[in-house]
C-alpha cells in the first residue's frame, strides 16, 4: 500500500456523495469486523453511519463500492460526530484504489457540474424572460372603474332632480 500524502493546501478535498446506498465494511486489527453505510467520501477520507461508534484513532481495513469499482485501504477513525455518524482518514492506498477513488469523485463533480449549469440555465431564462406588461389590462380596469363612478353620479342626480 501506498502512504497517502499529507496534503499542507489551504483547501479541503472535493466531497463526494454515492448515488445509492453504499455499504462499507470495517475490518479491525483483532480480526472483527463491522458494517456500515458510506455516506460522504473524498481523497482523503469520508464520512460513515456506523451502528456505534469506533473509537478515536483507530485503524481499520475500510472497503466500500464506488461507480469506479472496488476501494480497499487503510484508515484511521476519527472523533464521532454522533451516536450514528463517524468520519475516517485514510492512511493509505494502493495506485489503483487511488485512481478509482479519483475517479468515482471526479465522476460525481461531472454530474454536479451538469446539474449546476442546467439550473443556472433555467435561473437564466426565468430572470431574461420578462413578463408581458400589465398596461393594457390596468387601463381597462381604471376606466371602467371611472365609467362606473360617473354612472353612480348620473343615476344620483337624475334621482335627486325628479
């Protein structure tokens, strides 16, 4: 297995969601192993529902699916964020867990980015597509409004003369 690096950039790595419903399995050290659902995942690590919590730092052999195929490696555990949710990192990986792991997030960035510029597109021609003006039926409505007004008057002093 290769040592991932540890990165020093200023900026975290792109997250990824599975599609589906995407299990993981944990193998400990002891030979036990525990299952889970992968909810969140990344080049560096990821974010697991697991039935109870794993404590902090310890190491594991996490495998999950992804749309690239098969990531096995090695990871550490890190503090829980509740009782169900439990973020990971991972300490290595193979070359070719690497690339599928690049892979099954650069694929769901694409389908992000699709999705993104489809609804920009959509915000785009709602916002240029002005509705037609309201002119001509205000117009229409103020006059009949002032036709009925004098009509009222008209009626009030023909009955006010009699």
């Amino acid at each position: 297995m290769n040592s991932l690096p540890q990165s020093q950039e200023p900026y975290r790595s792109p997250r990824a969601r599975p599609e589906h419903l995407t299990h993981a399995v944990l193998r400990f050290s002891d030979g036990q192993q525990s299952r889970g659902e992968l909810r969140v995942f990344s080049l560096t690590g990821g974010l697991l529902c697991l039935p109870k919590p794993v404590n902090h730092g310890t190491q594991v052999k996490l495998m999950f699916l992804t749309t690239a195929g098969a990531v096995q490696g090695a990871a550490e555990m890190l503090d829980a964020i509740s009782w169900g949710l439990q973020p990971f990192r991972f300490i290595s990986l193979t070359g070719s867990d690497q690339r599928r792991l690049r892979s099954a997030v650069e694929s769901f960035l694409r389908s992000k980015l699709v999705a993104d510029a489809w609804l920009e597109r959509y915000r785009a021609m709602s916002i240029s597509r002005q509705p037609p003006p309201k002119t001509i039926p205000r117009l229409l409505l103020a006059g009949l409004g002032f036709v009925a007004a004098l009509a009222c008057i008209i009626i009030g002093y023909s009955a006010f003369f009699k």
